[in-house]
C-alpha cells in the first residue's frame, strides 16, 4: 500500500490502485518468473498501475502543463525532527505531474529517459517537473519548524539534474 499511497491523491484512490494492481497480478499470476523476486515483480505492477491510474485521471484533474537516484525510503527521521510521514504528506501536497516524476526518480530510481517513455513527456519535461517539485518541496520545508537542519540531497534543486 506504501507505494500506492506515494503516487495516490488520498487513500481512496490509493486502496483503488492497489486493487486494480491485485487484478493484474492474479491475472498474469502465469507469467511470473520464479527465479526472480516475487517483491520485485509486485512492486513493478503497482508502480505500472498507479501510473495508467494518473494517465487515466489526467483528463479530470487540474494540472500544470507537462512541457541520480538515492532512496529516501532508507531515512527514518529526514529533515530534522520531521518524520518520514510528514515529508511524504508534503509530497503528497504536490501536483500530480510532479509528484509522479518526483516519486519516479528519487524514491524509486527511474532515469529521466525511462520516465519519459513512461509517461510519454519529454526528457526535458521530466527534469522541468522533478525541478519544479524539488523547488516546491523546499519551500514546503523552508517553513517547517527546525528548518536549519541538513536537507536531503534528494530534495535538493540541483540545475542540470
């Protein structure tokens, strides 16, 4: 459910995702290689899910014109005395091209290039949305109390990224 509530609006939608995504699984149960993580090809449905979920929605939703990896996952307290679940409440916040671009790249590793075939944008569009998402969520976090502690990398805006 962790991944679904990333890319999401609400739970709801998130418990939405996660169901499609168990119809698919039960579905293609038959074309699972065994010799391979079982975690690895769950997780792969529900991200590819919860992506066709944010194409299908686009139509309905209000949203900005779409024109190096580390895992945050691994950070149990990551901006001063900010729990996990408050950063992920202030992605959450986002709008949805850049929350799918920013959960894309730095939670889950994709590359601009596999972004950009994912959600047929541009590369250029992808780096613009993880940009404006990084620039979002630090002044998401400059507003937070104990805001003089260190900054995630992945939060960084870094120009050229």
């Amino acid at each position: 459910m962790a991944i679904c509530r990333r890319y999401a609006v609400n739970d709801v939608e998130a418990s939405d995702v996660l169901n499609e995504a168990f119809m698919k699984v039960f579905t293609n149960i038959s074309k699972y290689d065994s010799s391979r993580p079982f975690k690895t090809w769950l997780s792969k449905i529900i991200t590819n899910t919860a992506i066709d979920h944010y194409r299908a929605n686009l139509k309905f939703s209000m949203h900005e014109d779409i024109s190096e990896h580390q895992d945050i996952g691994q950070h149990a307290s990551i901006y001063g005395d900010m729990a996990y679940k408050e950063l992920l409440m202030l992605v959450q916040e986002l709008s949805p091209s850049y929350r799918l671009v920013f959960n894309l790249f730095a939670i889950d590793g994709y590359s601009h290039e596999e972004i950009a075939v994912l959600l047929k944008i541009s590369v250029g569009a992808s780096k613009s949305n993880l940009f404006k998402a990084r620039q979002k969520l630090q002044e998401k976090l400059n507003d937070y109390p104990g805001r003089h502690k260190n900054v995630p990398s992945e939060l960084k805006i870094k120009y050229g990224s």
